[in-house]
C-alpha cells in the first residue's frame, strides 16, 4: 500500500519546466485529477495535498529543497505521519530511458541520482516504490547536468506528459496494495 508520494524536482519557476522536474509534473498532474490542493507547509519543507484514492488517504509532497536536498523533506513528514518506507512512492526523472518511457520499481540504488541519494540517507533505507520517468540521457556524461537543468524540446515535452498522464491511471492499483498489476501496467507504457 501506498500512502506517500514525493514528486522530486527543484524549487523556484526558472526550473519549472526542466527535465530534472518531471516528479513535480505527475504530481501536479495527479492532484488537479484527484482534487488535491497545494499547501506550503515549511515543517515539511515542502509543498503538500491529500487526496483520497479508492477511500484511502494518500499525501503528496514536492519537496521546497533542491534536489540534493530532498530527503530532509521526505524524512520528516514519513516521520510525521509515521509512514515505513515501504508505503512510500518516490517519482523522477530517469536519464536511462527515453523521452516517455515510464518503469516502476521497488527498492535498489540512487544510480547517481542525488535526490535518491538524499532520500535513501534520511529515510535509512533503500525499500520504497520508484516511478521512473524517462527523458532521455545527452550525448555526452559531461553534459548531464545541464541537460536536466534545461527544457526539454517539444517532442520531448509531450511524450513526458503523455506518459504521466497515461500512469495516473494505474495509481489507484498502487495505493491499495495491488503493486504487480500496478508493475504491470506502468511497465507496458512505452
């Protein structure tokens, strides 16, 4: 079962649109269909909604902290609302898949990914879902971070929303426990 999902991104409206942001936009996408609202809540460094999934409470956070800071946000509300890891979903973007392709996952490592990385260190453990998002990897390993850091061209930018707008719908199988037909399907998204 599912009770927290954390859409990881960076904080502030010049990396709104960047890749790196692709956890933010299925949360934002999840919660306008859910009827969840935004709040600012600075205990959690972070911006938080509830929304209710098949009469169960999920809550949502877009972590306020840069990405190598997200786990200090994740840690304190799991802590908060006394939620184990392994009911938390943790959705970002992905340098290993291409533009639109969307795998789900549960546990392994941060793969280089300083929020992951951030997040196994606050939450002292590896066991939580992963909703990996991808948008595509550059040219060169040298060029990574600015890759994330920038938008992604047109094409790019529609299969990434295609495929969160394709997911939300499998959601619901992962918030009450059905994590291999969630797996499933999630996976079959190309």
């Amino acid at each position: 079962m599912i009770k927290l999902i954390v859409g990881l991104g960076n904080p502030g409206q010049e990396y709104e649109k960047t890749r790196h942001n692709a956890g933010f936009l299925f949360l934002d996408l999840m919660a306008a269909t859910e009827g969840g609202i935004w709040l600012n809540e600075s205990r959690f460094n972070g911006q938080t909604s509830v929304v209710t999934v098949h009469n169960r409470v999920v809550r949502l956070i877009k972590p306020m902290l840069y990405m190598n800071r997200s786990g200090q946000a994740v840690g304190n509300i799991a802590r908060y609302y006394k939620i184990e890891t392994s009911e938390i979903l943790v959705v970002h973007d992905e340098l290993d898949f291409s533009a639109g392709t969307v795998k789900l996952k549960k546990s392994g490592g941060h793969g280089g990914h300083n929020g992951l990385k951030d997040i196994i260190a606050h939450l002292g453990g590896n066991e939580f879902y992963r909703l990996r998002i991808g948008v595509g990897r550059p040219s060169a390993s040298h060029l990574v971070s600015n890759y994330v850091l920038s938008a992604p061209n047109k094409s790019d930018e529609l299969a990434i929303h295609k495929a969160c707008e394709s997911t939300l719908s499998s959601v619901d199988a992962l918030v009450v426990g059905e994590i291999e037909k969630a797996m499933n399907k999630i996976n079959a998204i190309i």
